[in-house]
C-alpha cells in the first residue's frame, strides 16, 4: 500500500478521528481537543482510494538551541493493516528534518506507545508530576 502526505483540514471526521487521543490527555484534563488541534497543522497519510489512514497534528516550536517539533495529536485507522505508529513516524521524523527541527516530542500516557517509540529510537526524557489544588473549570 502506497500512502500519500497531504496537509488535511479540521474537518469533523478528522475532529472525531483524533477525539480518541483526548482520551489519554496528558495534561490531567486542562487541554481540550479543540486546543490542541489550534496548536498546530493536520497531516494524513491517505492511501491510494483516497482514505486517511494516519492523522497527526504537529506543532513546531523556537528554543534558543534549535526547534522541536511535537505531536499534540495522533490516530490512525484501526483497520489500516499495518504499524501505523512506525508509518506515521517516519513521515513525522521526514517532515520535522525537512523543517529544520533538532527534535521531535511526544508526549502520553500509553505505556504501548512508549515502548513502541522506544523501538524507534525515541527515549524517555523526564517525567510529568501533577497535583490537582482545584478541579478543572
């Protein structure tokens, strides 16, 4: 299968699509949806029908000692028949090079995911520690 890179639009099949990585929100519930998808562009990789087989928003941000590129959100087709962490990663990698970026970021609360991007070269970095003092608005 040939997958081809297109920048997509926040339509609401890709809002309902990447719904799903709100549910592993690493922010304790401060983030909605909505933010993170304003925080950067959408990309899909679409396969020769035309169907979105990996969707991913990216958000590049300016350090004094290089950029790095994030993904805020990700999903892939649970019928797309091939490692779509592994797919969708080299196109990242690929777009956050072409970008001029010293490094890419993920962040999530999905041990699968983690060991999967450690597969891939990526490593643990930090840990996030949170406590609530009030609920979230």
């Amino acid at each position: 299968m040939h997958l081809q890179l297109r920048r997509g639009e926040f339509d609401q099949e890709a809002r309902d699509a990447l719904a799903r990585a709100a549910a592993f929100d690493t922010t304790g519930g401060l983030v909605t949806l909505e933010e993170l998808l304003a925080a950067g562009a959408l990309f899909e990789l679409v396969d020769d029908g035309g169907g979105v087989r990996v969707r991913y928003v990216l958000r590049q941000v300016e350090h004094a000692h290089g950029a790095e590129v994030i993904v805020t959100a990700a999903a892939s087709d649970p019928r797309a028949g091939f490692d779509a962490t592994r797919i969708g990663m080299a196109a990242i990698m690929a777009q956050a090079q072409a970008a001029g970026a010293s490094t890419v970021a993920v962040h999530t609360r999905r041990n699968g995911l983690l060991r999967k991007l450690a597969r891939l070269g990526f490593s643990l970095d930090g840990f996030i520690l949170r406590k609530r003092v009030r609920p979230c608005d």
